[in-house]
C-alpha cells in the first residue's frame, strides 16, 4: 500500500506528503469482509498501520500535522479505490535493521497474479487434493470450519471441494482464513512456491506457465522465482529479491556474443509474390542489430545460396555464446519433416521437396555442434504452401509439424503446428509485426516476450492464428537486459 499512497499523493500534488510517506511503511490488516444487503459487493475492512522513522515520530503531531492529515484522508481514498475501507490509522515507530527484508508485494500484484491463474483455468493445487496442498502451509486442524457440520477447516474443505465440490474453482483466493491478499509474504510466497513444487505440479509447460506470471507481476515488487536445486532430476525453484547484486548478472547478459542469420524470402519464380517477408526479414534483422546481435542477412536466396548461408552461419556459431535464425517465407511439411522453401524451387510433388528445400534440421545441427548456450529459430514460414494443390494432399498436413527443441534452444513458430498464418495486410506479417513491436522491451524474459507476441497475435486474428513454441532453454534470456 505504502507505493500505492505514494503514488497517489504525488500525483494530486501533495509532494510534502509524498516525502513523508516515502520514508514510512504501511501495512494493512484484515478485519473483516463487509457485505451489502442490496448487491453482491464485498468490502474488506482493515486497520493500517503507517510506521515512521524515529527521527520523525517525537515531532510527529509538532511538525507534521498537516502531512498527517493529507496522508490519513488519502490513505482512506486509495483504499476505497482498491475496495477496501479503513477502520482506523495508527502511527508506530518505524525499526530499521540492517537484516530485514524489505519485500513489499502489494495487493494489485497478489490479486493480478491470482486472476491470471483464474482466467487461465489453472489449477493452484495441481496433482495434490486441495485440503492437503493447504495443510502443507498452514495447520487445518486449527482452523474453524464454515460449515457447522464440521470442527475444522481440513473437513470443510475436503467437503466442498472434493465430495460435493459446490464451491468456485478460486474460493482459497479470497478465503478469509489464508487471507492471501493480506497475509505476510513469506507466507503469499510460500504458496506460490508449493503451486510451483514437484509434489504438486511435475509439467514442465504448466510450471513454465505459472513461472512466467509470478516473475512478470513480482517484477515491480523486486522478487522473482529462480531455479535453486534439484530433486530426482526436477528443479525445485526458489524466490530471492531482485537487489543490485544482480547487476552482475545484467552485465554478463550484456556481454554475451550474439550471432543471427536473417533470411527473407519474397520473390519467388513458381509460387508467386509474398509481400511482407523481405519487409519483414529487415525490420528484425535492423532491431537485432540495435540490440548487440551480429547480423548476417540473405534475401530471396536460391537453393545453393540458401545452403551456403546456412552453413556459413554454423561455422561463425562456433565463436558466440547465442545463436538465432529467423525466415520469413514459405515453408512445408512433409512426412513430419519441416523444409524451408528457397525462392527457385519448384516443387511439383512431394518427392522433390527433400532435393529442392532446406530441412530446418539442417540448423539445429550447425546449433547444437557449435555448443553455444541458447540457440534460437524463429520461423514466419507457415503460410499456404503455394503447390498445394497440385499434390492433392492432406489439408491435416498444412503448416509446420513439431520438433522437439534440443537442450538450451528455443523454437517458436509464426502458429501451431499443422494451422497456417496470415502474410498479413499491413508492411509487415501479422506475427512479426507484433514481434517487432515487443522484442527492445525492457527486462522481458524471452518466454514472457512470446507469450505477449501471442496474445497480441490471437487477439488480431480473432483466435484464428495461435503462435507456439517448442523450448528447453535452461535459463532466462533477454533481448534487451537493464
């Protein structure tokens, strides 16, 4: 609450206040939960506590009485907005040690993750039944029962959810028994951390997911959730402040020797002319050079040239620790093997792909031989194969088919496998123009930058187009690290 006030009282001009309540905390303390007779609308009630530096609290009501006015009508202000009311404000010497943690996860943050995890049909407790994941952090059998048929809160829960399971799929979130938008934080943090823990969720997709929405919300608070160890070959992730120690780890990101071909594929002599992949091919190739990327670039190659770029960009690999590929043109699948298509090639069946295409295999080995630590393909090359119908094929077998991503690289495609994309209608293709729109964002991990991408994508496309992406990136990347 204390940034929330903070803000605010900056924003309405009250700068002398906001100086004050700079140097303060503030902590809210649930009381209750208020309900209206006339409509379904909750109200939690709360105390807060403002805790002032001594230096401060013995002039307190000598110096500082208009500030505390300003701050009190404010405080109650702020809170209306957040729904909640403040049933009283007390001011408390403020004790600085040099051993606290000062971890400060607001309620917008808590609640901003806990409806991400409700929209996105996540469950919080994963394989575990509720009441035991819940027994883990906190003692059930002390706690009182709603239901007067029961003495605790382990037989009620056990009840509703798993017998009768007549209460909403995020009842815990605003359970006033775990009180987990008010509660401390080493407990808020416990919780997500057991969402997170190899006895409730073994998937690596959905831990990646959860990952991604604490990291990107926990982000302004300064915390984030990292990979501390490892149990039977599964990490068991921790959360540790994001403090200036970690500046190390943003110039080490900075250093990093970083390599990308860039291919754009337009002007092809038996399928016709796309519009937007050279377009399309320069924009990333000019972003990732702005962002420390060595760039080498091909335009409308031909078979023989396309083979050389590519081989010559496995070689230069050997000498940089990231590696990344994009094309942008026409690509086919055939017998579940991914072909990138040159612009001479003219494929009047299926058997003369494999002669006359690049497999995208031919990458990923140059990748995984040069040994670098993150290897990225980026393909905007799912779009209508042109000799469709001249094959007579089966509509299932449009678009990419999966590959697995080896170790400590990333594939991500333009839409998922077997659909196509659109080449869009703007300068650019619908995907990469979203991708260029996300890829200089400050302090965006790489799996939060294509999530966005993708959401942005869905959303334009009306769900009609889904980007995807194959991964086993063994640690955060980013394009642009601060």
């Amino acid at each position: 609450m204390q940034k929330e006030l903070l803000k605010w009282l900056k924003d309405v001009g009250e700068l002398d206040s906001a100086r004050l309540i700079s140097e303060c905390s503030v902590d809210l303390l649930y009381v209750d939960t208020l309900f209206e007779m006339s409509s379904d609308r909750m109200t939690d009630l709360m105390d807060a506590q403002i805790g002032i530096p001594g230096k401060y609290y013995l002039k307190l009501q000598l110096d500082f009485q208009k500030e505390i006015k300003i701050i009190e009508t404010q405080l109650m202000e702020v809170a209306t907005a957040l729904g909640m009311h403040i049933r009283s404000i007390s001011w408390n010497p403020k004790i600085d040690t040099d051993k606290e943690v000062q971890m400060k996860i607001s309620i917008i943050v808590r609640q901003a993750i806990f409806d991400e995890i409700t929209l996105n049909k996540i469950s919080w407790s994963g394989r575990l039944e509720e009441p035991d994941f819940l027994n883990r952090i906190f003692d059930l059998s002390k706690m009182p029962s709603f239901d007067s048929r029961f003495d605790n809160a382990y037989d009620d829960i056990h009840k509703h959810r798993i017998m009768n399971y007549d209460w909403e799929d995020d009842w815990v979130f605003t359970d006033r028994r775990f009180n987990l938008l008010h509660c401390e934080e080493e407990i808020f943090l416990k919780f997500l951390s057991l969402t997170i823990n190899p006895v409730s969720r073994t998937d690596d997709e959905g831990v990646g997911q959860l990952i991604e929405i604490y990291n990107r919300n926990l982000s302004e608070s300064g915390i984030e959730f990292y990979e501390k160890s490892k149990i039977a070959g599964k990490p068991i992730y921790g959360y540790r402040e994001i403090a200036a120690g970690n500046a190390s780890t943003s110039s080490a990101d900075a250093k990093q020797r970083k390599i990308a071909l860039v291919v754009g594929c337009s002007q092809y002599e038996f399928a016709g002319l796309l519009e937007n992949p050279l377009n399309d091919a320069v924009a990333i190739k000019q972003n990732l050079e702005s962002l420390g990327f060595d760039v080498m670039y091909a335009e409308n190659p031909n078979l023989k040239d396309l083979k050389i770029k590519i081989d010559d960009f496995g070689t230069e690999l050997e000498k940089y620790d990231v590696g990344l590929f994009y094309f942008a043109g026409h690509g086919v699948q055939v017998k579940g093997l991914n072909y990138l298509i040159p612009v001479d090639a003219n494929l009047k069946s299926e058997r003369t792909v494999e002669y006359d295409c690049v497999q995208v295999d031919r990458i990923l080995s140059h990748m995984e031989n040069a040994k670098t630590s993150v290897n990225l393909i980026i393909l905007d090359a799912c779009r209508n194969n042109p000799f469709e119908r001249s094959w007579g094929r089966d509509l299932s077998q449009r678009g990419f088919a999966v590959m697995d991503a080896p170790k400590g690289s990333l594939i991500a495609y333009s839409t998922s496998p077997g659909k196509t994309a659109s080449d869009g209608e703007g300068k650019n293709g619908l995907y990469t123009g979203e991708l260029i729109a996300e890829i200089k964002s400050v302090n965006l991990t790489i799996t939060q930058l294509f999530q966005k991408v993708r959401k942005a994508v869905m959303e334009k496309s009306k769900d009609t187009q889904v980007p995807w992406e194959s991964t086993s990136l063994t640690a955060d990347f980013y394009f642009n690290r601060k």
